[in-house]
C-alpha cells in the first residue's frame, strides 16, 4: 500500500502487476479489498475518500462524482497512468462514466457492474424513496453496520466487511450529482461493458439497460466477472 494525495485528502492505493494500467473503483460500502489483481495487467486500485486506509475531510457528509473523478486523476497522475481500462460498481461507475465524459484521454474503455445511472429511469424514483426509508428504518433499528448490509442484500450487491459508514452516506447523496443526457452519453467514444449480477434489483437492472441503450459503443451483459470481461478487453 502506499498513500498519494487525492483531491486534498490521502488516498491509500494498491498497485500490482505489469502490463495494460487497469484502475479499479469499488462501490458503496466496500473498500479496495474487494478487487483482486487483472492478470497481465498493472492493476491499481484504492480506497476511495472515508474509505478503509484513506482519508476524508473532517467533517465527512457529502461528496459529488465529480470530486470523486478529481480523485482518480489524482492517482492517475501520481502514478504515471493512463489512459487505463476502468471497472467500477454502482457508484463509482458513475465516476468512471464522468472520466469517460469530461475526462476522455483518461479511460480508454470500461466495465461498469450495476451502475447507478438512476436519472435515466424516472420508475426509479419510487424505489430510491423506498430504499431511503428502509434505510432510515435500519439505522433506528440496528445501526449503521447492518442498515448498509440490509441495503447492499436488497439491491442484489455481495455481502461485504462494514467499509466507512460516513463514506457510504455520502456516496448515496452523491449518486444525483451526476448529469447523464442522451447528448453526454452519446459523445462517450470508448467501448463500455455494462454487467448486471443475477440478483440485481430491478430499479438497478433497468437502469443498466437504459445505459447500455444510450452508449455509442455499450454492450449489456450478464454476470459480475469484472476481471474476466477486463481480460477481454485487453486482449
């Protein structure tokens, strides 16, 4: 592990490997343990701001997925990386998709696993307010730790060690900080995986639906291999 300097708070980055720069971004409430390295590649992953082994500002409510995106070149940067092939989940897929927009020289293509591109299906309002409420039910109820595992299990996510309880809440506040137009999505030239797990809720499979829909290149599959379809992608 080693620390480099995120936009104004150290983040804790894994780097391993030779080959391809594959930069991995973990979701809402894991940490970068979740990834395991890309065979054949220089896999880089890291804890994401109030994650695990990285920092956060003091205090630590809210985030957008643009300061997030600020994060990543960050690391890009101090690492001499780039551009990388991206795979992120829920979201940090939304990350990825601001590089993909804004940042294109960045990410030359990416796997995104259940994104939270929640503004392209209005039917998703009504789950959100449900998933909110559940949540806060949760919270009264048992506590942070095991509200975030009733909300990873009823989006379809994997069960996952409590990861930065604060970090989760600001990410959920973060998801609507991202504009995603037909007009946006459709300048994205890089190809994009969208995979969508067996357990996905449905506001989140039709959110993934809807995304591949809108991307030039956007090819829609089933499963949760990141690394197997990153593979594919480097050969």
């Amino acid at each position: 592990m080693e620390l480099v300097e995120g936009a104004g708070v150290p983040l804790a980055v894994d780097v391993s490997g030779e080959g391809p720069d594959v930069l991995l971004l973990h979701g809402m409430g894991e940490s970068r343990q979740a990834w395991t390295p890309i065979p054949g590649a220089r896999t880089i992953a890291y804890d994401r701001r109030g994650y695990g082994d990285s920092g956060a500002p003091e205090p630590y409510r809210a985030t957008t997925v643009a300061e997030q995106a600020q994060d990543a070149l960050a690391v890009l940067q101090a690492l001499d990386a780039g551009p990388v092939v991206a795979g992120a989940s829920d979201f940090a897929a939304l990350i990825v998709l601001d590089l993909l927009m804004r940042h294109p020289d960045a990410v030359n293509a990416a796997v995104l696993i259940d994104p939270s591109a929640f503004p392209l299906v209005p039917a998703a309002t009504e789950a959100l307010s449900q998933e909110a409420a559940e949540l806060q039910r949760g919270l009264r109820d048992d506590g942070p730790a095991p509200a975030i595992a009733a909300f990873r299990d009823a989006r379809g996510l994997p069960a996952a060690p409590p990861a930065g309880a604060r970090a989760f809440f600001a990410d959920l506040g973060g998801q609507a900080t991202l504009e995603l137009t037909r007009q946006s999505l459709g300048r994205v030239d890089a190809p994009v995986t969208i995979l969508v797990r067996a357990g996905a809720a449905a506001h989140v499979r039709a959110a993934a639906t809807a995304l591949a829909e809108l991307l030039p290149d956007g090819q829609l599959r089933a499963g949760e291999d990141v690394g197997a379809a990153i593979a594919d992608m480097l050969r």
